[in-house]
C-alpha cells in the first residue's frame, strides 16, 4: 500500500502532509511520515500559489524519501464540478481557476479536491472525534464555526460533494436579516450572524468597542451586560441555523470546528437551543468539541485519497 498525501491550502499557510499506508491501525497515536508548512503568499497571485504548493510537494518528498501516486487538497472554496472552475474562495485569485486541472498538469500526479469545511467532516469522522469515541454513525455533520462559517456531509464514511459542489454549505444559507450583507451577495446568511468577526460587529454595536471574541467570552463570565447579549445572540442562533441541519439530514453527530468550538456553553445551553427548535421531541443527534484542533484540514485532505 502506498502512503498518503494531503495538502490543506490556506488563505496565508499551505500545509501538506505523508501519512503511513497503514494509519487506520492505531489512531490514538498515529505519527505522520512529514508533516511541513509554507508560506502561501496568496497576494502574489495564481500561479505563484501552485508552485508554492509544488515547492512544498518536493520538500515533503526530500523529508520522506517517496513520492506520491496521488494527492489530497483541501482549499478554500470549492471546484465547479460542472465547469472545472474554482468558485466561493475568499484566496480571491483562485476563483475562475481550472485549479485541478493545472495542478495536475504541474504535479503530474492525479489530484482529488474538496472544500476545507469538507476536509474538516471527514477528518474528523475517520480520523478524530467520530473515530476516538469508537461510533459508528451513518451521518455526520461537520460545522467550521470561526472568521467564517461553512459545513462538510459525511454519509456512511464518504464524504458528500453535491451536484453543484456546495453540500453542507450552511454558512450561506438565511438565518437573519440583522446580519446584513455578506460577500457572497445576499444578506442575513448565518456566517454574517454568528462568525466570529459578526459576533464582534455585534458588540461593537452595543459598546463601541472593537474587541476579540475571546475578550468577550471573558467579559461574559465577568457579568458584562453587552457580553452577555453577545453570547446570547449566538446561542439562540446556533439553535436555529443547527436545527436546520437536523431537520434535513438528521445527522447521527454533529462536530464543530473553528474558533467558536472552544465555547463551552455551545455543548450546553447550545443544546438546549437546538431541542427548542428542531423538529422532533427530543435531541438524539450527539453535539461534539474537534479531536484535531488544526490538524484536521491537512489530514482531512489526505483521506480523500484513502478509500
């Protein structure tokens, strides 16, 4: 068996990985082959990124002393499965790109790609969270609750893409109109209600203060008044976006991912929020914190390529 690869490209990190052929067999301690970052340097344009992804490619192969058959990538935004082109990417030069395609011709190696958020879902099912609890859910539902808001479809151990790309999309779906306007060009999304940077807009508004999330959670413990109407609006929120999610897919586990997954009223009062609005008695569809912290985009890229 061959070992496997994955890259994860970040709006400012490229990170790849080399995972033993035989990982599945101990994944409590499970110790890559090479695990190495770079620098994206995104404002340097398309193709500066996909030698830069080359670079790290070589480098990877240099540590190992192999070279790989296929590669997994993950990337922010996702490939038109119709037209071949990258679309929904905040690394704005990617968009209208034939990413693949010209990877491909660079790498001369067959590459197989997927959204960040989707990495994420998949990680942490073979990987992490899922796989440490020893489940074994037919559905899993990967959130990334962090500068943004996206979600990845895991169903029966495979990773679902869609007929348009965009499964698990929540992030982008209406939830309120208080949000505003997100860059995608509609308004109200989730991700313009409860991200981080619309979680802080929103105690801005209160306060006139422009501080970090963190700083806000601290205030919140500390019986800060607008702190608290801060946490408030995500708790009732992440109830009603995630109750969606349920209703739809009824997902056997939920994992959520980003910075908002330190919360720890989300596994508490979140809960509660989600029984008040999903549509069914009771909550069965268990809510868990990542297993792999930052981990999870690079090894989450890597298992696209591993049956």
């Amino acid at each position: 068996m061959e070992a496997i690869w994955g890259i994860d490209l970040g709006g400012t990190k490229i990170e790849g990985v080399v995972l033993p052929a035989d990982w599945q067999r101990n994944l409590q301690q499970l110790q890559p082959l090479a695990r190495l970052r770079i620098d994206t340097e995104a404002d340097k344009g398309y193709m500066h990124i996909l030698h830069q992804i080359q670079k790290l490619l070589q480098m990877l192969e240099q540590e190992t002393g192999l070279k790989p058959a296929r590669l997994g990538i993950g990337t922010p935004g996702t490939r038109d499965p119709v037209t071949g082109l990258m679309k929904n990417s905040n690394t704005v030069c990617l968009n209208g790109q034939p990413l693949k395609k010209d990877l491909e011709a660079l790498l001369r190696i067959p590459v197989i790609m997927a959204n960040d958020a989707n990495c994420f879902a998949l990680a942490e099912s073979r990987l992490g969270r899922v796989a440490l609890e020893q489940l074994h859910p037919e559905v899993v539902f990967g959130v990334i609750m962090g500068t943004g808001v996206g979600g990845g479809l895991v169903v029966r151990n495979q990773l679902i893409q869609g007929a348009q790309g965009i499964a698990g999309e929540w992030g982008h779906n209406f939830l309120d109109a208080s949000g505003g306007p997100c860059y995608c060009g509609k308004t109200g999304c989730v991700e313009t209600v409860i991200s981080g940077p619309a979680l802080e807009r929103y105690y801005a508004s209160l306060t006139g203060q422009h501080i970090k999330l963190k700083t806000i959670v601290q205030r919140f413990q500390e019986g800060d008044a607008a702190a608290s109407q801060t946490i408030e609006r995500l708790l009732e929120n992440f109830g009603k976006a995630i109750s969606v999610v349920i209703n739809i897919v009824d997902p056997d586990v939920v994992v959520l991912g980003g910075g908002l997954a330190n919360i720890d009223l989300l596994y508490s009062e979140g809960l509660q929020r989600i029984r008040k609005y999903v549509f069914n008695n009771r909550l069965d569809t268990r809510i868990y914190p990542p297993a792999l912290g930052d981990s999870a985009g690079v090894f989450g890229a890597a298992m696209l390529v591993s049956a």
